[in-house]
C-alpha cells in the first residue's frame, strides 16, 4: 500500500481478522479521506461488515492495524468511539420509545453536552421528516422514517466519521434516494463515511468503491475508473430466445471471454466488439438460436462486480 494521504480520517493497513481456520479479512489495506464516501461492496460473506466493526472496535485484528481518527483502534477502542457514528442494517431504535425519547438516549450514551441536546434533537428531526412527529412511537413508523432517524441517533454526537453497514437494506428506492442525499450533506461538511451495500446503484453515489471478497480486496477506485479499467475488453447485450442454452452456447463461441444473464438479455465480454456484431448471430444461429437483438454497450458496476467478483465464485455461493 502505498503511503495514506495526509488527510486519511480511516486507515487498514494489512487488516486479517481469523475465527479459528477461518480467515474472514484477509491482508486488506486502505484509507478514506476526510469528507470523502467509500462504498463496500461484495458478496454475502465477504467480510465487509468484520471490517467495519473492527475499525467500530467491537472486533480486534488478528494481525494488521486499524486507525480512526489517527488513533489505533486495537489500544484505545473507547476513545476511538467517541470520533464515530455507527448505523447497522438492524435499525438500533427501540421500538417502545417515541422518536424524541430515543433521541434522548442516544443523546446520553453519546454524551451529548445537556445544554446543546434540545437543538441537536430537533435538528435530528428535521432530518429525519418527522417534524411534529416527536411523540410517535418508533414502531408505528414507516421503514425509511426509521432509517433516517437511525441515521439521526448515530450523529448525535457530531462525529467526523460515520460507518454504515448495509444501512439501506430492505428501503423502498425513494427512501434510499433521500437517505444518500443526507449522506452526501453529511460529505460535504467533512464527515468521512464507510457505507457498506449490495445495491448497485448506491454505489455509484461514493466517491470511491472497494470490491471485497472472500475477505480479500479484489479492486478499489473511482465508479468510472472501475467502468472503464477493470473489464478487460469490449461488452456487448444480446437478447435471443432460450436463454440458458444462449449462455451455454455463446461462452464457447471464438473471441468471447465471459457471459452473464442480465435480466432478460446476456451481456457478452468479447475481444472484439466490431467483431462479434457481425459474427456472433451466425455462430448462435448454427445452434439453432435467434438473435433479437445485438449492440455494444458500456459496462456498468454490476458488469464490474459479475466479471471481477461473481464470476470467479462457485455457483453455490449467492451473491447479495
């Protein structure tokens, strides 16, 4: 790894965490910059979220550093919390409270100073949409008022760095949409963010994105550099009758170098894109396929994540 900008607010530097045999991080180095938003991306089980909760010191490394803040999580777990929000998938909220009566708490377990709490609160929901909302109880709320009060609770505090592990899972789009727009606010003000997600979308709203799996980094850049660096080659869709005997039938045609399903169409990795227009609907014509359609395309993240990700795992493995 080569040396971490001055600015890094999160540092790995040879991050391994084992369970027993069991190596869940695997020798992954990497920094955020202050204001800056790093999106974790990766299969089930890939190790996103053991990174994240280490770097929240609620797992130590086996071997390799972790840094919030300038300082090293593993020495000072406590004092590294006190420069962190943290926001999970399983919304921490309880549920029996009202929205002003979590706000409450969590103001107190972040040691929210007691004359600055009020203001903070009713900041928080303002941000959350939930103005008038105060002394609703948390259960009768919709999903993405949750989230956004979720998110509320972990900046209580006015944390320079915020971790979000799959933050979004389970939101409708709109509400994911709004919750990226108060993240991106939060960026803008110099608060770095490590969010963690499986929705391809999202990760085209972070600045950088980390492909991870199997506890390995596999790739880490900017969401165009990843379009346009990463796949070795020209893509192209085609949509034909049949489906799977299409994908069994082009992977062995001349000059193709990866086939995937997307949705109703194949996206075809080739050599040569001029070449496969004109050659790949004779090639699945001689195996009895029509071709309905046939252009080159530009690669997407998703196209990024099948050819350096999902097409190198065993079947059986789902992704996220």
């Amino acid at each position: 790894m080569s040396a971490p900008p001055a600015d890094a607010q999160i540092l790995a530097e040879r991050l391994v965490k084992r369970f027993g045999s069991f190596t869940a991080v695997d020798d992954v180095s990497f920094s955020v910059r202050r204001g800056e938003i790093m999106g974790f991306l990766g299969p089930n089980g890939a190790g996103k979220s053991t990174v994240i909760r280490i770097f929240c010191g609620l797992l130590g490394p086996t071997s390799g550093r972790a840094v919030v803040a300038g300082i090293d999580v593993a020495r000072e777990p406590d004092r590294v919390r006190q420069h962190l929000g943290y926001m999970s998938q399983k919304f921490s909220l309880y549920a029996d409270l009202t929205v002003a009566e979590n706000l409450q708490f969590f103001g107190g377990i972040y040691r929210v100073p007691p004359g600055e709490l009020p203001a903070r609160i009713r900041s928080a929901i303002e941000m959350a949409g939930l103005a008038g909302r105060a002394d609703m109880l948390v259960s009768t709320l919709a999903g993405g008022w949750k989230q956004r009060l979720a998110l509320g609770c972990a900046i209580l505090h006015r944390p320079p760095i915020l971790f979000l592990d799959e933050p979004t899972s389970g939101v409708d789009p709109q509400s994911r949409r709004h919750f990226w727009d108060l993240i991106q606010g939060l960026a803008a003000d110099g608060v770095s963010v490590l969010v963690s997600t499986h929705y391809m979308e999202e990760a085209e709203y972070c600045n950088r994105i980390a492909l991870i799996d199997r506890g390995r980094l596999v790739a880490i850049g900017a969401p165009a550099e990843l379009r346009h660096s990463k796949v070795r080659g020209e893509l192209i869709v085609v949509e034909c009758d049949r489906l799977g005997p299409a994908l069994e039938a082009l992977a062995e045609a001349p000059g193709v170098r990866d086939v995937a399903v997307f949705g109703s169409a194949l996206h075809v990795l080739v050599d040569s894109g001029r070449a496969a227009l004109r050659d790949l609907p004779q090639f699945a014509a001689g195996h009895g396929l029509e071709v309905r359609r046939i252009e080159r395309i530009e690669p997407t993240l998703e196209d990024v994540f099948v050819h350096l990700v999902a097409g190198h795992r065993p079947a059986a493995q789902p992704l996220q």
